[in-house]
C-alpha cells in the first residue's frame, strides 16, 4: 500500500508539473497542441515547451521556477506606465492601461507625425490596485481618440512628473490598393529572375533582365510581374543558392546588377573597359546553357567589374543621390554594410563572431568601422546601386502599362550567421529555428534553419527593424508577396537539435504585424499578397481579406471534401495560379515529377504506388472539372501544351483579380525549381529557365510560339471580346 501511495503522490506532482508548464507556456502564446495537416490534435511535449519557454528568455525548470515566472508574467505590464508599443487600426478609437502609484495623478496625450498634440481621455477603470515590489500600483485607463491620421505617433504620459512615452501605431482599417483593384483583372509573368538571362547577363538573370521582363509583358497587356526574393546573400562567393535563406531580408543581392548600367561604367579607362569586357565575356556562353547555375563563378566577376567602377570619381549629381540614399537608410545600411565588411575579413567559424565582434556597437567593431571604411563605403555603394537598377525595373514597368509593375517576394526569414541574425540579434530568438511541421508537401516536417522574430522584443523595440525591412522593400516596388504569410500570426518553433516534428507554435500579435504591413504597403503605394497555403486556423483568411491582404490559390489545391472546387467559388481578393515554384513546371506536375523526385530522395512515408495513384486520381478531378467547362476536349487527349493552356484558361474563369502565369508553363519547362524539405539534396533554385529544345533567352521571348500561346491563351480568357 506504502508503495502504491509514493507513485500516487508522484503521479499527482508530475501532473501539477505538467500543467504549471503548459499554463505558462500559454501565458507566453506557445501553443501546447496543435492540429495537424491530416487534421488530428497532438499534444506538445514537455521538453520541447521548456526549450521553447528558454528560447523566450522564460525560466522553467522545476514547479517552483515556474510558479515565479508565472508571477513575473501577470505582473509585467504593471511594472510600466505605458505598453512597448500601441496599434491602432484608423477610425476606432482604442483604450491604453497606464500604472501609476495607486492615488496618483497622470496625463496621457499623443504627439502626432506632422506635430499636431492630441489629448487622451480617461475612462472609468474599477480594477483592483496591485502590490508591484512593493509598491502599491493603479490602473488608469485612457482612451486613444479615433480621428488620428494614419503613420508613426508618439504616445505620452506624465505621472506625476515621471514621463514615460511609447510609439503609437494608426494603420489602415483596410489597405487602400485593394480597393483600386477591386472590379478589374490583372494576369502576370511569375519568374525566377536568376534563372531568367538574356544575351547580356553574366550567367545569372539581373535588374535589367527585370526591366525587359516587365516591358515584354506589359505590352503583351501584363499587369505585373512577380518575382523570388532578391535579398542579399553573401558579400562574396561563396554565396547561398537559395533566395528563401538571405543574409538579411532588408537589402538587395549586388549578384543582380547589370554592371554596364551603372553610369560610372561609361568613364572607365580603356583597361578598366576591358577588364570588364573580359569578364563578361567569360560569363555570356553559362546565359546560353542549360546546366545548372553558378552564382559563385557570376558573382565573382561581376565584384572584380564593380571594384572598378567603384573606383571612378562621381559627378556632383550622383555625389548628391549617393549621399542622401546613405543618409536615408540610416544606421541599419551602416551596420549591413560593416556585417558585409567583416563578413569578407572574418571566416563565418572565426571566434571573434561570438567575441568581440558579437554585435555591431562592441569596441572592436567601432575600430573596425574605422579601418574598414573604404569597405563600408563599397557595400553601401552596392546597395545604391541596387536601389537605382530597381527603381529603372519599376519605371519600365509603369511606361509598358502595366498597373502594378514588379511585385518583390518577402522570404519568411534570414540565415544563421547572416547580417540580420547579426545586426538584429537583439529581437530574434536564439536556440530554435523556425519551419513547418509534416504536412503535404513534405510528411517528414521541415526546418528552415532561420532564428525566428522574439515577439515580446519585437514590440518592446516598437517594430523598428520590421518596419525598416517593410520600407525598403517596398521603395520601387508595385507589391509584395509575403511568403508564408501564416508566420506573421504564429510560426512553428523548432529546438536546437530536435527534428521538425519536435516543434510547436508561438504566437504573434498579428494586428500589430499585419497592420503595419498594411500601413508601409499603403504609404508606397503597394499591393500585399499572403502565401497562405499550408495548415492554418480557419479564420485567419477571413482576417486578412478584412484587411485589403489579397491571398493566393493554386489551382490543384483548392479543393472541399467533395472534390474541387468549381471556378465561381475561388475568392476574389486573391492571386490564383495553376502551380508554384514548389511543385514542378505544370508539364511536369502533369507526368508526376513531383511523386518521382519525393521517391528518390526519401521523402516519402508510404509505398510510391499509393502516391502515384492518389496524384493521378486528384490531377484527374480537376482536369474532370476543366473538361465540363468545354476547356478540354475529351480524357484521351493527350497534347500536353493544349492541357497547360486549358488550366490557364480555367483560371480565367475564377472572380480572382490576379492570375499569375508562370514562365516555366510558357516555354515548356518540366524541371523542379525547388523541392522543400531538401538542401543538397537536390540542387534547389539552380535550374535555368529551358524548354524542350534548350535554354530560352530573354532576347527570344516576345517570338518564342509557346509564350505567345500561353499569353494569347490567357488574354482571351479574361477578355474575350478583345
């Protein structure tokens, strides 16, 4: 009996454990179970909550550890007079708890962007006051008015003579771009722009194939062109292939510039032309091959030109622009530019990353500063450089007619050891990294190895980095595409060491986010495009169309438990496709590449027969459903081109307003782009845009039979009358 009572008694205490965890795990928004793609609940572990909680900065070892952190967790917000920070959606009005000593007075007032003061006023507040470290403490409510115009205010207090102020976020209650689209249809070339050259790249695809791209399409009736993420990767080869794991999300990849377009090219010597024209001309047979890409060996050539013309002496206009840009990016350029400085002195294994060079402001760093400028002055020029190619893509586009112009893709997060994971470290999360648990892209999860945003610091520091990121993105662009949009509400977490399954969900302030999405996209003029494919809460759609975010549907997903939708149910403020870089071209999605690469690398958790039978049954539906609509002849049709073009035209017949069409489709494509959950694997992002019959150059487009086609096909579609 003494036995049996010891392990009740145990039992009893491991479960008090247990939920003092999970309490304050909650308390935290980590999630503690979680609903899988096969759509069964799983609880989350014990040991990967506390790894979480630790990641978090939250102490959890023990029940008594716990039961304090609880206690720090209740008592946070009342140990400050004003939140981190306060978002407003415009036209509501929105009440602030402010914690003063109990019996003392305060005023709360908002200092507006243009310099205009508003005051707060106070509302009725019956909470009981706390004791705070001994402290008796109030809680006085105050109420934000709702006229205040949308952008960056300041929200003040003075409490008796302690001043306390915090940002004040107003965001629209619904992005504006929306609204201008809403009644008309926009199609658009999606491309990978490293894999798209002409007879003038250097072997990878560049801002001025960018602005051929957009004007080859423009005047084809295009309303946009959407690309993969051009953030930087490394400073020097060798650099990441993928452009979904960049060493920053805020600025631009040099790899893209088309060097003979930067002015000061055109006042070279005459050995500096040729030094240049040498390198190119070792570069323009790879833009003729269908091999694989090799940044390493563009790159590479193109520092060796830049370094050059670097070197030529600006006129007093460009002196000026250069300047300004500088002064303009501020801080954030300053410290990209020194990451990429060091970056190029210090091997990524070199001690002094976690010494003294650990962050942008040590002393070795401010020395560095110092004795690296010339290096520094060199990133930042890159980046201007960037920034003026970028803004000629967006011209070009606006001058072709199209109504949007480029769309840039924002990627979900940055490389370990990049130049965020550095200059941003204080408000990202250390000890996990972030991915997706088993879903039907990959059913043994994946892990993106990116540290994920530290959502409390991320408020406690205003969203500034979040903001700055948003700015510059979208400075010369008609919209973004988010990927996984679906992080911007929870991401899952995965622990150092522990395998994808191993994760679970932490949650974000996601009218913070998404509302200051919508304010920068607003301010520039932008439309926003969520990826909100995947596993998500059945209401977050319904959020973000509130809040003018077009999603995105691609034809062989959008199904209900009966089958596939029909066309006049896809959603309106949405993007819809028939594929994504994800999955391969839709020629080769037809003949089930996808199964057969799954196959061969491993990916698969049951016999391939079954995946094959379930691909071929589920591609049949759907070409059942375009078959009904008179769009396919009959199911012995076998003209894969005609097929691709029947699914397009499929689209046409969705309410969507964007319809993306994928460059691959146009000229035949069959390779996979990319296959998720892989990494050497499979050589992901560096297959070249080909067809049947070789490479396909920019320069052949606008006479290439299948692009004409696929466009001609498209077009008539959406305006048949015409």
């Amino acid at each position: 009996m003494a036995d049996g009572k010891h392990h009740e008694n145990a039992d009893l205490v491991e479960d008090d454990t247990d939920g003092l965890l999970r309490e304050l795990a909650a308390a935290h928004g980590v999630g503690t179970s979680y609903w899988g793609w096969d759509g069964v609940e799983r609880s989350v572990s014990g040991s990967t909550l506390q790894s979480v909680l630790a990641a978090l900065g939250v102490p959890a070892d023990g029940p008594e550890e716990m039961q304090r952190s609880l206690r720090e967790a209740r008592l946070a917000p009342w140990r400050r007079i004003l939140p981190p920070v306060l978002v407003q959606r415009e036209g509501q009005e929105v009440h602030v708890d402010v914690h003063v000593p109990h019996g003392g007075t305060v005023t709360v007032w908002i200092d507006a962007e243009d310099g205009s003061r508003h005051e707060a006023t106070q509302r009725e507040n019956r909470d009981v006051p706390a004791d705070v470290d001994g402290v008796l403490t109030g809680r006085a409510t105050f109420a934000v008015p709702d006229h205040l115009a949308l952008g960056w205010h300041t929200l003040r207090a003075d409490a008796d003579g302690t001043l306390a102020e915090c940002p004040l976020v107003v965001t629209p209650r619904q992005l504006g771009t929306t609204g201008l689209l809403a009644g008309r249809r926009n199609w658009g070339l999606t491309a990978q722009l490293y894999s798209v050259r002409s007879s003038r790249s250097w072997g990878i695809g560049d801002f001025a194939d960018l602005a051929d791209i957009a004007t080859m399409s423009g005047q084809e009736g295009a309303g946009f062109v959407l690309v993969n993420p051009l953030h930087a990767a490394e400073p020097a080869p060798p650099v990441e292939d993928s452009p979904y794991l960049p060493t920053t999300r805020r600025f631009f990849n040099p790899l893209y510039l088309r060097v003979e377009e930067i002015p000061e090219y055109g006042y070279l010597d005459a050995a500096g032309r040729a030094e240049v024209a040498r390198q190119a001309g070792q570069l323009y047979p790879a833009s003729r091959s269908a091999e694989l890409l090799d940044r390493n060996a563009s790159y590479g050539a193109k520092l060796a030109a830049l370094e050059l013309i670097f070197q030529v002496r600006r006129g007093p206009a460009r002196a000026r622009a250069f300047a300004v840009f500088c002064a303009e990016q501020g801080q954030g350029l300053d410290d990209f530019a020194l990451w990429c400085a060091l970056a190029e002195k210090l091997p990524p294994s070199a001690p002094e990353w976690t010494g003294a060079a650990a962050a942008p402001g040590t002393p070795y760093c401010t020395e560095q500063r110092a004795q690296l400028a010339d290096r520094i002055e060199f990133h930042r020029w890159l980046q201007w450089c960037c920034d003026r190619q970028l803004e000629s893509a967006q011209h070009s586009a606006g001058q072709a007619g199209m109504e949007i112009g480029v769309i840039h893709d924002l990627a979900v997060g940055v490389k370990l050891g990049g130049a965020d994971a550095w200059t941003l470290s204080g408000v990202l999360a250390r000890g996990v990294t972030v991915g997706a648990p088993p879903d039907i892209f990959n059913q043994q999860g994946q892990n993106w190895t990116q540290p994920p945003w530290h959502p409390a610091r991320l408020a406690e520091s205003g969203y500034a980095a979040y903001r700055d990121m948003l700015r510059t993105v979208l400075r010369h662009a008609g919209g973004i595409r988010v990927d996984h949009i679906l992080g911007l509400f929870r991401l899952w977490w995965i622990p150092e060491g522990a395998g994808p399954e191993r994760g679970t969900y932490v949650y974000y302030d996601h009218e913070a986010l998404i509302g200051i999405l919508a304010l920068e996209a607003q301010r520039a003029g932008a439309i926003v495009i969520g990826e909100d494919l995947g596993v998500f809460e059945p209401w977050v759609r319904d959020y973000l169309a509130e809040r003018g975010i077009f999603g995105t549907s691609i034809l062989w997903f959008e199904h209900d438990a009966a089958g596939p939708i029909p066309p006049e149910r896809y959603r309106q403020q949405c993007l819809t496709s028939v594929n994504t870089h994800d999955l391969p071209p839709t020629a080769g999605y037809l003949a089930g590449e996808h199964v057969t690469l799954r196959e061969s690398l491993g990916l698969l958790q049951r016999p391939v027969d079954e995946e094959r039978a379930e691909a071929a049954a589920e591609q049949e539906a759907v070409l059942a459903l375009v078959r009904e609509r008179g769009l396919l002849p009959d199911a012995d049709h076998t003209d894969v081109r005609g097929t691709v073009e029947a699914l397009y035209a499929f689209t046409a017949l969705t309410p969507s307003s964007l319809l993306g069409v994928a460059l691959v489709d146009a000229v035949g494509e069959t390779r996979t782009q990319n296959q998720p959950g892989t990494s050497t694997q499979y050589p992901n992002w560096c297959i070249p845009l080909a067809g049947a019959d070789g490479p396909v150059l920019l320069d052949g487009l606008p006479d290439d039979p299948g692009f004409r086609s696929l466009v001609g096909t498209v077009r008539t579609a959406l305006h048949p009358r015409a």
